[in-house]
C-alpha cells in the first residue's frame, strides 16, 4: 500500500471513536446518578422501617404513640434523603407504612413496611447534559423495606 493512502486515517478513526464516546458518557453518567439516587432512597428508607421496628411495644399498641412514632419514620428518611443530596424529596405523606396486622391496635405487628416513590424529572437535573437522556414526563424511583417487628 501507498503512504499517500493513508494519510487522513488516523483523523477518520479520532472523529469515529469522539462521537461514540460523546454518546456514551451521558449515558453513563445519568445512569450512575439514579444508581446513586435510588441506593440514596433504599437506604433512607431502611433507616425509617428499622426505627419503626425497634420502637416499644407500649408505643406500638397505642394508637396516639403509633402516629408519633410513624411521623418520626417519616421524618427520618426525608432527613436521610437531605443529608443524601438528592435531587428531590417525596411528599411525607406519601412515605406509605404498612403493618401485618395493623399497627396501633392492641395486636403487635409480624411485620413492618416502609415504601417511598420517589418522581425524577428532567428538571431536577437543572442544565445538566445528563436531563436530555430522561423521558419528557421523568419516571419514578421506589423503595421499600419489610422488616420483622422487634429486630
């Protein structure tokens, strides 16, 4: 082969490889901040279901210190989501407890869950490159947490 052949090969090649790795950080870097976010959430979460499940059994059966104690979890994981710097916080009162049987009756519960769905737009990531790559109406990171009653 000719030198002369060859000349612009290496331009060619750079501008190939560029454009595909241009394509592929975004990519990248989205899917690792909802990564983050939902470990964000998941832990958040668990921290709120393991206060509810170590709480007495006094306060479990009394329905005024039940709803104290379930503020309290709800108060836990919005701080735990502040202190995780996520993009945006749920509506406390959709941070959804559920106990079997009912929690605050006079039977004590097997188990306890938490469970938080967490809505992420394009907007919460401001101007970043990364809010191109999100659907137009955003989409919605859940988490939740069964714990046995009295871990």
């Amino acid at each position: 082969m000719k030198r002369g052949r060859q000349r612009g090969i290496a331009a060619v090649e750079l501008a190939l490889l560029l454009t595909g790795s241009l394509l592929i950080v975004p990519c990248m870097l989205l899917f690792g901040r909802v990564f983050w976010e939902y470990t964000v959430l998941q832990k958040a979460v668990h921290d709120g279901t393991r206060y509810l499940a170590s709480i007495p059994a006094s306060d479990m059966t009394n329905a005024s210190a039940y709803f104290a104690a379930r503020a309290a979890a709800r108060h836990i994981v919005l701080d735990a989501i502040v202190a995780g710097g996520l993009a945006a916080l749920p509506d406390p009162e959709l941070i959804q407890v559920a106990c079997v049987p009912n929690c605050g009756s006079a039977a004590l519960p097997d188990t306890i869950r938490l469970t938080v769905d967490l809505s992420v737009s394009d907007a919460q990531y401001g101007d970043s490159f990364t809010g191109a790559f999100l659907p137009p109406d955003g989409f919605v990171i859940s988490a939740n947490v069964t714990m046995r009653y009295g871990n």
